[in-house]
C-alpha cells in the first residue's frame, strides 16, 4: 500500500516494484529524500534503472551498484538543480526459492522484517551500503546479506513514513511490537491491518509519505496419495 501525507497528492517520493527475473524475484523499496516533483522524477528514475538492470545482473549487489550509476548519471545531467542533491535510501532484495534464501543490500533504510510461524525478526545488517546517490561520496561497494526463507515465510519492506509515524503523545509507531501481536496474517489482510492502524495510531495525521510491500512464499499444496488401482 502506499499513503500520502500531502491529501491532494497520488504519488510522492516513496517507490517500489516487483520484478521476476531469472535470477529469481528481484524487489526494491526506497524514499527520495525531499518532496515535490523533483522527489517524483528522481522516484521514476529510479524504477526505470532497477526494472531494466534486474534482469541483466546476476548478482544483487551488482545490480544495486547498476542502479547508483543510473542515478549519478541522472545527477550529472542536472547538475546545480535540487534534483542533483536528491539521494534515496533504499531496500534491495531477491528471493531464490530453489535455495530458499532472501538477499537484501540495505542502503540505508530501514531493515526489512522476516515474519515466519515462530518470530518477527528484523533483517539487521552489520555494515549498511549507502544510500543511492551517495555511494561516490561515500566509497564503500554494495553487499548483500544472506537469510533463509521457508515456505509459509513473509518478507515486509516498508519506508520510514511507517516507523516514523507519531501518536499523540509524540511516540514513533511500534512496527515490530505490532506485527507480533497480531499473529501470522495473510500478506493481503496484514497489510490492511497495518494500514488502518497507522491511521488510527496517527489520528489521521501523517507526517510522511508511507509505503509497504510484502512478498510471501506461497507453500507448495500437499499432493493426493496416488490409487495405484485407479484407471
């Protein structure tokens, strides 16, 4: 789902996409620090890079660092322009269901949760790769980290508009807390839960642009015993 804090607007500067590639299923979600339309432009950019590069680089990492080259060619152009100065930290992942792994390069956003039959886990990372556009500035390569994912496993990925979201009081939305309270929900029916709760526990008042995405290993159905007797 995607919530925009400005009532009037359908899209803003938080992204994400889905793409299946031969390399297995190939996700991104990002916010583009700052709003208006040079926000929303550096937004299309963005997705136009990762859809063509998510098919042509094998690696996840690589494909990351396709899409940091993208976006500093897209600077250059306009160069002295606010959308120069625009970085987007963003969640890359790949789901390989033969291996049963997710990889995730995190470039500094917030960390994805793993929710499974037994744990809400939040896919840390000892060392985050910078954000998008950044990456020149900063000179460390993109890595990814490697996590199992079952069967029955959920990958939520989520922009800070959700963990930043305040009630009343002043206090950040308790994500995780939330999550484990609610049990294992279907992916549909957990993402309108998150959803209207984010708007109760604002009162309606979002500060931020907010957006969420969940990928579900779907399990296999259990195959009927076979009739040998059967014709």
């Amino acid at each position: 789902f995607y919530l925009s804090a400005d009532a009037e607007a359908r899209v803003g500067g938080d992204l994400y996409e889905a793409v299946p590639t031969t390399h297995g299923l190939r996700l991104v979600i990002g916010d583009v620090r700052g709003k208006g339309l040079f926000a929303v432009e550096t937004a299309a950019a963005l997705l136009g890079a990762f859809r063509e590069a998510a098919h042509d680089e094998p690696d996840l990492a690589a494909l990351a660092g396709r899409v940091e080259t993208s976006m500093r060619r897209r600077a250059a152009d306009y160069a002295g322009s606010d959308m120069a100065e625009r970085f987007v930290t963003a969640v890359f992942a790949e789901i390989v269901t033969p291996d049963r792994v997710v990889r995730i390069v995190n470039c500094g956003h917030p960390p994805p949760l793993l929710i499974s039959s037994a744990e809400v886990t939040e896919l840390e990372t000892d060392r985050s790769s910078p954000p998008l556009n950044l990456g020149v500035l900063v000179g460390e390569p993109y890595r990814a980290d490697e996590h199992p994912f079952r069967p029955g496993d959920q990958l939520l990925l989520y922009t800070d508009g959700v963990t930043e979201t305040r009630d009343s009081d002043g206090a950040f939305y308790p994500l995780v807390q939330r999550i484990r309270s609610w049990g294992v929900l279907p992916p549909r029916e957990l993402l309108d839960r998150l959803h209207h709760d984010l708007l109760t526990y604002s009162d309606n008042r979002l500060n931020d642009d907010t957006a969420a995405l969940i990928a579900c290993y779907i399990p296999d159905e259990p195959r009927a015993p076979t009739d040998p007797h059967a014709l």
